[in-house]
C-alpha cells in the first residue's frame, strides 16, 4: 500500500499496513464498488473518518467514499447494485446506499455515503454552505475539516494518501487543520464545534493555533443553523469524554454562543473567594450520571446533568448567615431548559423530558431523609412518571460532595426510597396511579353531566387515591358524596 506522496516518506507502519488491508479486505463490498466505478471510468477511495477509524482499529460498517464522479454517474453506477438508495444529500453531492454483503461466513448490512469532490465555503450572511464541486482528491482533502480526516485510501489498488501530515497527528493525538484554522473556520465555522467533538469523541487535544482560531472566531457560529449546531452538540454531549468538549466550548468562548448557561454556572461569590464551583460540579454530575447508564449513551439523562443547575445564577441569594441560597432554581432552571432546548430546535418530547427532569432533581431532598410516607413515595412516582428510572440516576449523581459521610447517608437514603417504591408497586400499580372512581361513574354517582365540577371531582379523588392508595369502591363513593355534600 504505496503512499501516493513520493516526496514524503510514509510514516505509516508495517503494522498498520497490515491493519489497513486487512480490514478493507474483510470489507469486499469497498472493492466491488470500487472497480464497478473503475468500470464507468470513474476513481474511488475510502476517505475521511473511515480511514482514521480504520487506523485506529474502530472501522464500523458506516463508510465513506469520494469521486470525482458526479451526483447522476454516481446513482447510475450504484443503482443497479445497492439494495437501497438515499438522495437526501445529495443537494451536497453525497449519495448514500445501503448494501448487505457477505463478510466471511456472516452477512453484514454496510451504510455508505459517496460524495463527489467538492469544497464548501460560506459567505457572511449564509447560513447554508456553498458547494462547489473539484476535479481531484488533492484538491477535497484540502478542504476536510482536520488533517486526521484528510487522509484517504485509493481503491481498488490501496494507494494511501495522506498530503497533510493526517497520519503523525493521528499518532501524536491532536487535531490540526490541512491549511490554516482561520480559513477552515471561515469556510464553516460548524468546524470550530467539530474541534470540540472529536476531541470528546477520541480524547484527542486541539492544536494551540486551532483553539486560537476558535477564540477569535467563536462569533462566526452564529451563521450556522440551530439544527447543525444542535447535532454536534449532541454528537459531542454522547461522547466517550463530553467533559473535554464541553470545557473547550467555554474556553473558546463558542459555549456563550450555543449554550451561554453552561459558562454562566462559572459563579463567583466576591474578589476574593469562590463559593461551590457549579460549572465543575455540573460536568462532575454529567460524568457521574454516564457511569450509571444502563444501555448506553443516555441523550436525555446526559442533558438533565448539564442542564440540571442552570436556574442557579439566577436564583442566587447572599444571606445574612454568610451562605448562598438558590432557592426554586430548579423550578427557574426548568424554565430556562425549555427556552435553550427550543432555540436548539430539540423535539417537544425531549424538551419535556429534560425540562421535567430538571423541575424535578430537588424532589428527593425536599423529603429530608427521614422514614418515607406511603403517601409521598405514590406522588414521587406519579410525578416522575416515565421518567423515574432516570429521575434515580439523576438524583445520585447530583452527590459530589467530598463529606464520605454525608454522601454514604444520601445514598442509603435513596436506597430506602428506592426500596420503599418497590415494596408498593408490589402492592398497587404506582406506575398507573389513578383515583379509584373514573369520570363515567363520577358523573353516574353525582348525577352531573360533562364539565368543570367531574374534573374537580377527579381531582379530590385522586388526591385521596395518593395520600390513602386503593380504597375501594364503597369507601370512594362515600368520599365523594362527603365532598359533594361540602361543595354547597
């Protein structure tokens, strides 16, 4: 596998030679299309992130190919071979096809994107980039956001091609860009969050002169749509080291653009000293929420973490004792979670998940940590709803206190609580908590029809239904007809 710069010589090892190969070996389906596309007198390299993560031993079954060949001579080559076809890119010059194929004794199902040569640039008030298509592969890795991603692989022949050092600092572990960070940014300043991303993504530090460039240019984000910068964000907020995007964001300055809570938690208590550092605490509950996933990477969770005190700068407090208050700021924070999350472009159902979650991280605590009452274990799970096995994650991972003691006696005060809902949801269906008369026999009883005073009515019992559990039928009709004689 020759390197395609002969001016250079390749710092690619003879182990990763073999790594290479051999993967894009037990990939067949990357040389049937290559010669297919040899064929209709067209080129084909494996490029990009497919060839970093092939380095890097972590090559999946997403891979992704560059051509010189156009949009129309792409579908016509892959039609006829792909078991599916997507043209939702290719406004942008990429083709994506879906293809099963045979991989040693099993069958795997291969996601691919083919993008024709191109350059992207954005003018000043776009907020969309400006394709433009090129003639050579030299010519598109240039324009590749970091130089890790700006190495390809010619097929079939498996020339490796790496014009801008792509292999050392995959070596050395650090993001640089193919030209300078000033022009990659002002190209699409999405990259500067892209930064960010990989280094959460691959734990990888950022070049001095790219985190420079993001400094200085953190202002350019705003041209980027809210969705584009939505999705790095959660690319970053999913990945393996959120921590280390997350701290670039604010360092750049890019987090008071996207996400100016995170940066706000930086509270000072005066000149002199700092009280509960909240920015750090918040990345410690985010890290400490990850460790208590239990199918992976948890969108929903990962953002009540970073969200969950974001209602504190606004609540705080110096009292007459000395101490700081932040009194309702989940309720506040709530408020605010809802406004970001939706300037963002989020889904109105992970809006009102992250918000509820938020509202609610406090509930615990306003228990104190004494015995729990029937009563309240059946509100805290009908507030939770849905949520409360995310809800307990939260709720332990906002304990970073230091105090050994005091953060064994929340724990086993959790585990009581915990205990306690299990104990009843053996004896009711806390997870469906209703009253134990419905509207139709509401109405039945009272002899009402349909309107205001059935959903009072309701409401009273399901009150009784929380504080007392089932009552049964006798018992609920007497407690309505006792408050309905109190009604007047």
């Amino acid at each position: 596998m020759p390197n395609a710069n002969e001016d250079k010589p390749s710092a690619l090892s003879q182990v990763q030679h073999r790594a290479v190969s051999e993967l894009l070996r037990v990939s067949p389906v990357a040389d049937d299309l290559a010669h297919r596309f040899q064929e209709a007198g067209f080129s084909l390299a494996l490029v990009g992130g497919s060839v970093r993560d092939a380095l890097l031993g972590r090559l999946g079954n997403d891979l992704d190919f560059t051509t010189e060949a156009r949009p129309e001579d792409v579908l016509k080559i892959v039609r006829p071979w792909a078991d599916s076809v997507w043209e939702v890119g290719i406004a942008f010059g990429t083709v994506g096809i879906q293809k099963d194929a045979r991989v040693g004794d099993v069958v795997q199902r291969f996601q691919i994107e083919i993008t024709t040569y191109r350059s992207e640039a954005y003018d000043r008030t776009s907020r969309k980039p400006e394709v433009s298509y090129g003639d050579s592969i030299e010519e598109d890795l240039v324009r590749r956001d970091f130089t890790v991603n700006a190495m390809a692989v010619a097929l079939p022949e498996k020339k490796f091609i790496d014009p801008h050092g792509g292999l050392e600092d995959l070596a050395e572990r650090v993001l640089r860009t193919p030209g300078t960070p000033e022009e990659s940014f002002s190209d699409d300043p999405l990259r500067m969050m892209r930064a960010a991303r990989f280094a959460a993504q691959l734990d990888f530090e950022v070049a001095p002169d790219v985190v420079a460039a993001m400094t200085g240019m953190a202002g350019r984000i705003e041209i980027v749509s809210a969705e584009r910068v939505r999705d790095e964000l959660n690319k970053l907020i999913l990945s393996a080291y959120p921590r280390k995007g997350l701290a670039l964001l604010v360092e750049s300055g890019l987090a008071g653009h996207v996400l100016p809570e995170l940066p706000a938690l930086r509270l000072e208590r005066d000149e002199h000293h700092r009280h509960k550092d909240v920015y750090d605490h918040t990345l410690i509950v985010l890290e400490q929420a990850m460790a208590l996933e239990e199918n992976g990477p948890d969108l929903t969770l990962r953002l009540a973490a970073l969200l969950h005190d974001i209602g504190k700068p606004r609540t705080r407090r110096f009292e007459k004792d000395g101490r700081v208050s932040f009194h309702h700021h989940e309720v506040v924070g709530a408020k605010m979670t809802k406004k970001r999350m939706t300037t963002l472009k989020y889904s109105n159902d992970l809006i009102k998940d992250v918000s509820r979650l938020v509202e609610l991280h406090l509930r615990f605590h306003g228990y104190g940590t004494g015995e729990w009452t029937d009563s309240a274990v059946r509100r805290y799970v009908r507030d939770a709803g849905p949520l409360l096995s995310r809800l307990h994650q939260l709720t332990r991972s906002d304990c970073t206190t230091r105090n050994k003691r005091k953060a064994n006696a929340l724990s086993r005060a959790y585990d009581g609580l915990e205990e306690r809902i299990a104990q009843l949801q053996e004896q009711e269906e806390l997870d469906a908590i209703r009253p134990d008369l419905d509207g139709n026999q509401i109405m039945e009883i009272l002899g009402v029809g349909p309107g205001p005073v059935v959903g009072q009515a309701y409401k009273f019992m399901l009150e009784l239904r929380l504080e007392n559990g089932p009552m049964g039928h006798d018992a609920a009709v007497s407690a309505l007809k006792e408050w309905w004689a109190g009604q007047g």
